[in-house]
C-alpha cells in the first residue's frame, strides 16, 4: 500500500498524547488524594455547651460578680477571658440532624409535615460536632459513631489525647450524660 493512502489513528503525536495526559491526570486525582475511610474501636464520651462540661462561669470578680450576664473561662490558659461559646475551629458546635430523607421520616412519617411547614431548617441533613485529638485527626476529618451519627471534627479538649479517644457534642447537659462513656466501632474519613 502506497504511504499516502495509509490512515493513522493519530495525524501528529501530539494528538495521540493529549488524551493519555487527561488519562493520566484522572488516575492520579482519584488514588492518592484521599485516604480510604478505616474503621476503629474508640472511646466515646460526650459534651454540652454547659458551664461544668465548657468550664466557664458567670460574672467576673473583677466587676464582683455583679455582670452576671457575661460568661468567663473559668480554668485552663485562657482563665478570665471572655467566653464566646465557639469551638477551637471558631465554629458554633451542633448534635447531629439526620434531615428529611432519612430513616427517621420513614420510621416516623407523620412528623413530615411538622418539618414541611415549622422547621424548614430540619429538611437539610447535618453532621454533629467532635472533639479529637488533632494530632491524630485534623479539623475536618468525618467519623460515624453508631447511636450518634456522622460528626466532624471541629473542636478539641484538654481531657481528649491520643488516637483512641474522641468527645461528642450534644445540645443538652442531660444527653450528654446519658451517653456516659462508650467503647465503639467509629468509621473515619480523612479529608482530602
């Protein structure tokens, strides 16, 4: 066959690789840019925004106590500076919220339309705040908890050190000690 009637796939080289670079560039985000999500046993315990779990307390000596209404870190560094309630990654901490579609509307399906038309800000799900130790588990890093839920690590605590050990958020003094101190089987993801 004469060379000028043979077809190539390719007319240039530098077509034939353009598509094996895009190729190359999708392998090379979806392997190595997250970890895989690993499971472990972890002790679990949980907090609230109180005064003896938050260790912050009402009024100040310095106006003797007459500013009630202000609140004061009680103990730790930051002892008499105001305190704003915010986590240590300057976020407001929340209990997770499963949202509309989720087994909860299924197993309760009459509570629909209370979330329709009174809480439009329960549709939506959302992950619940986690104490960690950052070393181990940066801001960001998701974990299940069975009987919690999905959770983000947001905020650290003074007691919560090593690998093994997270603090959950709840919004009420008494859930929190109802969840007491739990060994479970915690699902984290790294993020990216």
């Amino acid at each position: 066959m004469p060379k000028d009637q043979q077809t190539f796939p390719c007319r240039s080289s530098r077509s034939c690789r353009l598509p094996l670079y895009f190729l190359l560039l999708a392998v090379l985000l979806q392997s190595g840019c997250a970890k895989p999500p690993v499971a472990k046993i972890m002790e679990t315990t949980a907090y609230c925004g109180c005064s003896a779990c938050c260790s912050w307390e009402r009024g100040s000596w310095q106006y003797l106590k007459l500013d009630f209404w202000n609140r004061y870190v009680s103990s730790g560094a930051g002892a008499g500076r105001p305190y704003s309630g915010l986590t240590a990654s300057n976020t407001v901490p929340y209990e997770p919220q499963e949202g509309l579609f989720s087994m909860d509307s299924v197993s309760h399906p009459w509570m629909i339309p209370v979330r329709l038309v009174l809480f439009p800000w329960y549709l939506m799900p959302r992950d619940g705040t986690i104490a960690a130790d950052t070393k181990y588990y940066p801001f960001g890093t998701r974990m299940h908890v069975p009987g919690y839920g999905w959770g983000v690590v947001k905020d650290r605590g003074s007691a919560i050190k090593g690998p093994n050990r997270i603090d959950l958020y709840f919004d009420s003094h008494s859930e929190a000690m109802a969840w007491g101190r739990r060994r479970l089987p915690v699902t984290i993801k790294y993020p990216r």
